[in-house]
C-alpha cells in the first residue's frame, strides 16, 4: 500500500497565488486588513484553524518572527487533530494545500 504524501505550506495572505499552492484556504479568525473580498483568491474561509491568540499577538506581523511562527503554528494545528490539518485533506482533491495568514 502506498502511502499518500501531502504537502501543506504557509503563506502570508499578501503574497500572490502560485500554480503549486494546490487547494487555497485563509485561516484567520477576522478577515485580513487591506485584502478586499472582492477577487481574493481562496477555497474557503476556515476560521477556527486560525493561530491561537497568543500566537497571533506574540507574532505582531513581524516579518523576522514569520519563520518560528511557522513551527509553532504547525505545532498547534498537530496537537489540534482533526481541526487543524485534517480539514485540510478532508477537503483537498490535490497534494497541496496552502493556509494563507495575514
């Protein structure tokens, strides 16, 4: 039996779409400032799989904090099961999926 690979990356909501983002969703719990509705590129809007609070403040849209807040966020949504990176694969038809964060 072969095991299925699945690729999920992050990405800040302010950068562009890719051809390999595969399956879009933004994960935040308040829609992002400055991103108009209109014509934002997504799947869907999965709101509860957004970082904890304490995680978004410690962040402060630091750019020089965007790589430990990756290995904490991805932490969260391990020990959170199947609200964090199962909704994902439930809902994915590709290998890829992107969760976009402001």
């Amino acid at each position: 039996m072969r095991e299925e690979v699945f690729v999920i990356q992050l990405k800040r909501v302010y950068e562009k779409p890719e051809p390999n983002d595969g399956i879009r969703f933004l994960v935040e719990r308040l829609w992002p400032r400055g991103i108009r509705k209109a014509g934002f590129e997504m799947d869907a809007w999965q709101k509860d799989a957004g970082p904890s609070d304490r995680l978004r403040k410690w962040f402060a849209h630091d750019p020089a904090r965007w790589a430990e807040f990756q290995r904490r966020y991805f932490a969260e949504l391990k020990a959170a099961g199947s609200l964090g990176t199962d909704f994902a694969r439930r809902q994915a038809r590709q290998s890829h999926a992107t969760l976009q964060l402001p």
